[in-house]
C-alpha cells in the first residue's frame, strides 16, 4: 500500500510512529513529498538519520523539495528502476529512493507524476547565515528542460493521469492563510506555481498531493499534506 505525508525536514519521529501504527512493511511504501532532510546537512548527521529510517526495511519514496540538494548532483547516488521509472538511490540505503522529476511510475497499475520543486522563501536567511555553507541550492526549482520533460510525458498520455505527486502547488490552489506575516509577498517567486496552473488546467487527474505549505487540508482533488498521512486509495 502506498502512504503520503508532508514535508519531514529530518525530523521523523512522527513517521516512524505512523509506520509502527500502520505495521508497514517492505511490501508498502511512504511517499515524502518534498523536504524529507536527508540531503539537507550533507554531512554524518544526514547519514545517521538515512541509516535509520533505511533500517526500518519500509521503502521511502521522496519528491524533490526546496529545502535539499537534488540526488543528481551528490557523487554517492546511482540511478535504479523502480515500478516502471527511475528513481535516484544511495547503495548503502536501498530503502530511500528520490524520484527523478517529470518520471511517471506504475502503482499497481495506477500511474503518478513527480514534480518536485519550489521556492524557498527563507533563500536570503539561508544563505546569510553563513555564506561559505548556506545550504540553499539554486536548482531547487524546476528548470526549463524538466519543465519540457513533464509536459511531453503529460502529452504521451494524453493529458490523463491517476496521481500528480508535487512539492507544491498549482497557483489558483495556493493557501493564502499560510503566508508567513511580515513577509512581502511580491518578493516572491511565484514561477512554479505559476506553470504548474498552466499543467493543472490541461490535465485530466484523479488526485494531486503536494507538501510545501505546512497544512493538511483537501481542496477539490488537492490534497495537502504536513503531518498527516494519506493513502492513494482512499
């Protein structure tokens, strides 16, 4: 079975509880979708927190978030196959896989879209805090040529998909009561969110789930996850 839940950000004492509750197993799935914090320190901290949750022997599948360095470009990571896609994935720990943007998977015959990516609003605290390590990374959006790849993927099916797994989402859908108070919100990058409109507008779906925002809260066929966990089949 395959579980979501929301951004992690390395702190999975609640995962962990959710997955002890549900009595997961290798044969299920959690899916994180976005700003897991398993690529955020990029040091032995990282990799204590990946040995643990590698050592639950549940597969994690993440969606690439805006608080992380993308897999591609850490030497340590190999491309594998997984339900019918590739996923990026550390030999040390085969139970946590990062999804390749625009790549579609095969979920019991239910296929899902990966968008990753987003703006992070906190980019000039970041990298203040120390410059010579901000642990901000300027490809936490998606660029032009994924952009392209989702959108021919989305032709190949003809604009009909089962699941869009985002980290965040479509503009018209953006929970305005999220917005940090204090924060100018023309200072931000609304870019994604604007194109990922323009994908939700043509596209034929059963259900999008996205992380970013902090909430738990479904709108239509938008589902927003935090602490929550959700499943594809309900």
């Amino acid at each position: 079975m395959f579980y979501l839940t929301g951004d992690t950000h390395g702190d999975f004492a609640e995962l962990i509880y959710n997955i002890t509750r549900l009595k997961l197993t290798a044969t299920d799935c959690c899916i994180i979708l976005g700003d897991a914090g398993f690529n955020f320190y990029l040091d032995s901290s990282d990799r204590r927190r990946k040995r643990a949750m590698n050592n639950l022997n549940v597969p994690i599948f993440c969606v690439h978030g805006n608080h992380e360095a993308r897999p591609a470009t850490l030497h340590l990571y190999e491309i594998h196959k997984w339900h019918g896609g590739e996923v990026w994935v550390e030999p040390e720990f085969p139970n946590l896989m990062f999804a390749k943007d625009g790549e579609i998977y095969d979920l019991d015959g239910r296929k899902a879209i990966v968008i990753g990516g987003a703006y992070s609003v906190d980019k000039f605290y970041r990298i203040s805090r120390n410059p010579y390590d901000p642990k901000w990374w300027p490809d936490e959006q998606p660029g032009e040529t994924t952009k392209e790849r989702v959108e021919q993927q989305l032709a190949d099916q003809g604009w009909n998909i089962d699941f869009v797994f985002s980290h965040t989402c479509p503009a018209k859908y953006i929970p305005i009561e999220m917005f940090l108070p204090g924060l100018d919100q023309s200072s931000v990058d609304r870019s994604t969110e604007d194109w990922l409109d323009t994908i939700e507008d043509r596209l034929t779906y059963k259900k999008w789930f996205c992380g970013h925002w902090h909430t738990n809260k479904s709108l239509d066929r938008m589902c927003f996850l935090f602490h929550d966990i959700d499943t594809i089949d309900e």
